[in-house]
C-alpha cells in the first residue's frame, strides 16, 4: 500500500472517529427531559424484590440439587440443568434446544437418532435464560405466557394444566418448574419409554406429577433432605408443590442478576457507565424507542408484541396450514388478535443469552438490534445461517426451513408486526449496543460454583 493510500486510510479513521464521538455527546438527542427523568426515577432492584429471601436455605440447597438430577426426566438422560446451565449462562446458547434424547452440553450438544430414546424433534422455542426469574414482578412465563399469576383461579394460576395444578404455590416461578417435566421432548419421553411419559401421553398432569414424587421417595437421601427442608414428619408427605418451591428457590437464589453497571449507575455511580453507554441509555429510553416495550429497570413491560421475528424450526404444533408455525400469544388467549405476539424478554445479561428471539432467530446481538430498525427488510434477507442451529439429520433438518419458505406465513408475520422503522446512525447503533453490554453482571460470568460435585440419584452431571 502506497503512503497515498495510508493517508486516506488515516484521514477516514479520523473522520469517522470523530462523527462518532460528536454522536455519543451526551444529551444531544434527548427528545425531552422526560427521558432522562424516566432513567432517573427508576427503582433500583432490592434484595425483597426476590422470593428466595424469605425461603429456608435448605429449600435452595434441595432445589440446586433436583435441577442438576436426571432423575426428574422420564427416560432419566436430561436434567434442568442441560438446557439451563450455569457455564452457558442459564441458557444453553443453542437457537432451539435439543431435548431428552440428546447429547452432550451447551452449544456442542447433539442430535441423537438411534438407541433407545432418540431425539424426534426439537425443542420449538428458545430456552429463556432464568436471570432474575426470581423477581416478585415476573408473574407471566413463558414466550407466550400461558403461565400466569390470576387471582380468580382456585390455585392462583392460569397455566397448562388447568384446575389439575395442585394449590400452594406462591409465586408464578414455583408453578412454572413443574412444567417442563411434562414436555415428552423435553424430559418426560414418548409413550411407551417410561410411567412419566405414559402420564404425559394420555395429558393425566396429577398421574404424571404422582410418578415424579414417587421415584423421590424412594431415594433415602432425597426423603431426609425434603423432610428437613419443609419439616415433613414422613417422606409420603413430599408432594410436587414442594419441588417446585425448591427448584424455584435456587433459580431465584443462584439466578440473581443486579449488578451491572447500570445498577450501579442507578445507584448513584455515575462512572460505572461508559459514556457510550449512557448515550446508547438515551437512546435505547428516547429517540430509538426501545422503551415503548421494554420499560423500566428489567427492560421489560411484561407484556406482548408482535415484532416480526423470522420463524424457524418444528413450531409448537398446529399452527399455520403445515404446522409449524407459532402464532405466540394466540396459543395461550384464543384471541386471533394475539397472533405472533410474543413476551417482551428482560434484556439483562442478554449479551450473555443468545441466540436472540422466542426461536432463536438470531445468534448475533448486533442483528437482532437490526431486525428492530427495520423489520421488514431484516425479514426479508433472513437465512438460516443466522441462526445456530446444531445439524440434526437431513428430516430435521428440513423441518426448520418450512415455514421461512412459505412466502404467506412472512407476509403475516409483517401485517402483524407493531415495530416501527427507526433511523439510526451507525454510530448510535453502536451506542445502543455498548448501553445493552452495560446491563451485564459480571458475577453472572463466574456461575460454575453452583454445580454441584454429585447428586442424590448418581447419575452423571457433567454431559
Ligand atoms: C430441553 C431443554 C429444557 C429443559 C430440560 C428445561 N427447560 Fe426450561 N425452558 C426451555 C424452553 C425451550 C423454555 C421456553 C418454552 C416456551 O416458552 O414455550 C423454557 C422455559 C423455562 C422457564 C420460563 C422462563 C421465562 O422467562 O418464561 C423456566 C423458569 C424454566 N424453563 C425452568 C426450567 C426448570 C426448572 C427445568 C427443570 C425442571 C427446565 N426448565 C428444564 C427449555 C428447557
Ligand atoms: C413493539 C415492542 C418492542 C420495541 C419497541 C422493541 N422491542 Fe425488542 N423485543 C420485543 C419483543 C416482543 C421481543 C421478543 C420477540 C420474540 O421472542 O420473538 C424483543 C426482543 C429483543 C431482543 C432479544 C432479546 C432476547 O433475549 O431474545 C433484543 C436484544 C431487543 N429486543 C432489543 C431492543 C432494542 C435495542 C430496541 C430499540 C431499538 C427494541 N428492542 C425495541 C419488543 C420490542
């Protein structure tokens, strides 16, 4: 390269360095005040805003346990653990997981076909990661939230499983845990395999949860520590309520994410920012509107939205003429006006917790930011190589492309959408981008001491 061109290349560096910083100069898109005022007043998070606080630590100590114990799946091969670990940051960083049946840890787990209880499709819907879960103000789960906290139930939930969920749950996270035992790819099995999955088959949610407890109560270390946890006279007295309080227990205890910089610059350090950081702040609350949905100190309004996202893989069944649609929401209200809505996600650690989107759509951060400029377009030239997704056989395989191939399922997704286009520059992207890095915990790096060194069943925990 000639001293010509180096110059150039010099001059450009400079150029552009300095549109970047005239871009991130504090204040100068703020629309209003309000702006800033809306960061200024928010609350920051307290050790009450958390249910483990007023739980007994031999619940979470019981808890961490069965999270990490095959025992609790049908076919005894897969725990909470493998598609919510520790190391890979309470996700499996993985776009769909891959259920019972497979193999292996975080984003080198397989797809197995042959034995016994080969993997027969995968996982519909990203793994959430489980940040902050605990919090008192999450009392919707799910993508599409059809668990919810509703006073006007007998057991305090609209969930799954209707008046079969027993009553004595607190909170809408304890309700939750139980769930994902009665998903046959999941953890439960197919009909056939195991008591559990026969359960699961004919939808008997009491027969399934009674086969659960029952292979607990047959393991002397489990009855003792139950016994000790909740102060059980004898061990016919453990029930499924008390294995969702404790899987609950040390999801909220280990889970606990709030300690970023922005919390610390909500707390009154003003240098725990970058000042890009704050700049992409203001933005992401101001002139980029990121705020309309996700509000407040999780980055959430708890609530659903259609957005757009690139739909991929098997889909949760039965939506859309070949099936493999999601309609989101719809599934859990009936309402056709809910179609492709999903549940707006905290976005705390979410540097951490990708691929990105109910699906796992996106693997990078930067693009699924971008499919939020502009939906449209980003829908447009989607491709699959966006996403990560293990190979799974070529009949698999195929199954994830189905419905990004089927132009009338795109054209919906794009009159349901609510997000509006929003012009940014790329240096204000960059901002927005250094403002999400900010909402990382750094102590949700270091996550390993949670695993523990054997549990009760001794079945293995490290694959
Ligand atoms: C095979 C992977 C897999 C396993 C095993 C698994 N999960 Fe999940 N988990 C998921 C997926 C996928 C979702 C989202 C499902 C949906 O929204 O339809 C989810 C959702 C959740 C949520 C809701 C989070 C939110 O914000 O809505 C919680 C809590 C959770 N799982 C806890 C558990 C617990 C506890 C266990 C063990 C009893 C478990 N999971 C086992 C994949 C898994
Ligand atoms: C109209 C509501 C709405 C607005 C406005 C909005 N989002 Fe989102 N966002 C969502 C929803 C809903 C999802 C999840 C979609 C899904 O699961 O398919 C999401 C997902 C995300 C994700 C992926 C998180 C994850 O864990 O999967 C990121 C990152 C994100 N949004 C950032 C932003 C940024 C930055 C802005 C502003 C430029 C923004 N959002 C504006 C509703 C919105």
């Amino acid at each position: 390269m000639g001293l010509r061109s180096l110059r150039h290349l010099f001059f450009c560096a400079l150029l552009s360095s300095t549109l970047f910083i005239a871009a991130c100069k504090p204040g100068i898109y703020l629309k209003n005040q309000g702006d800033i005022l809306a960061i200024a007043s928010m609350q920051t998070i307290v050790d009450d805003d958390f249910i483990h606080m007023a739980m007994d630590p031999k619940q979470i100590e019981l808890g961490k346990l069965l999270f990490f114990d095959k025992i609790m799946s049908g076919n005894e091969n897969i725990s909470c653990s493998t598609c919510h670990h520790p190391m890979t940051f309470s996700t499996d960083n993985l776009s769909l997981p891959i259920g019972q049946g497979g193999a292996g840890l975080g984003p080198a787990r397989r797809v197995v076909l042959d034995g016994e209880t080969p993997v027969r499709e995968r996982m519909p819907r990203n793994a959430p990661d489980l940040f902050n879960r605990g919090m008192k103000s999450f009392k919707t789960l799910f993508h599409d939230g059809r668990l919810s906290t509703d006073y006007s139930q007998s057991n305090h939930f609209r969930n799954p499983a209707g008046d079969a969920l027993p009553e004595g749950f607190s909170h809408a996270l304890e309700a939750q845990t139980i769930f994902p035992l009665t998903n046959p790819t999941e953890m439960a099995g197919h009909a056939g395999q195991n008591a559990i999955a026969d359960c699961a088959d004919a939808g008997d949610f009491t027969c399934l949860w009674g086969e659960v407890v029952d292979r607990l109560r047959q393991n002397s270390v489990y009855v003792d520590l139950f016994k000790d946890a909740y102060g059980l006279d004898d061990g016919a007295e453990i029930s499924i309520v008390h294995v969702g309080k404790s899987l609950a227990a040390f999801i909220s205890a280990s889970f606990r994410a709030d300690r970023s910089p922005f919390d610390q610059y909500l707390r009154g350090d003003e240098s725990a920012m970058s000042h890009k950081a704050k700049k992409g702040m203001e933005l992401f609350y101001g002139k980029a509107s990121c705020v309309n949905c996700h509000s407040g100190v999780l980055q959430t309004d708890q609530s659903f939205h259609a957005i757009a996202m690139p739909q991929i893989g098997p889909g949760p069944g039965g939506d859309g003429y070949q099936g493999h649609d999601d309609f989101g929401r719809e599934r859990a209200t009936g309402d056709q006006a809910d179609r492709y809505k999903f549940r707006t996600p905290s976005l705390r650690n979410v540097e951490l917790t990708g691929p990105y989107g109910h699906d796992g759509a996106y693997e990078s951060l930067e693009d699924v930011v971008r499919h939020h400029l502009n939906p449209g377009i980003s829908l447009a030239n989607y491709n699959l190589d966006q996403a990560f997704l293990p190979d799974a056989g070529p009949d698999l395989n195929l199954i994830d492309q189905i419905v990004l191939d089927d132009f009338l399922s795109k054209a919906s997704l794009i009159v349901a959408n609510e997000l509006q286009p929003v012009d940014l520059s790329e240096e204000e992207i960059q901002c927005l981008l250094a403002f999400l890095r900010s909402l990382t915990d750094s102590n949700s790096m270091h996550l390993g001491h949670l695993i523990p060194g054997s549990v009760p069943s001794g079945l293995p925990i490290a694959d």
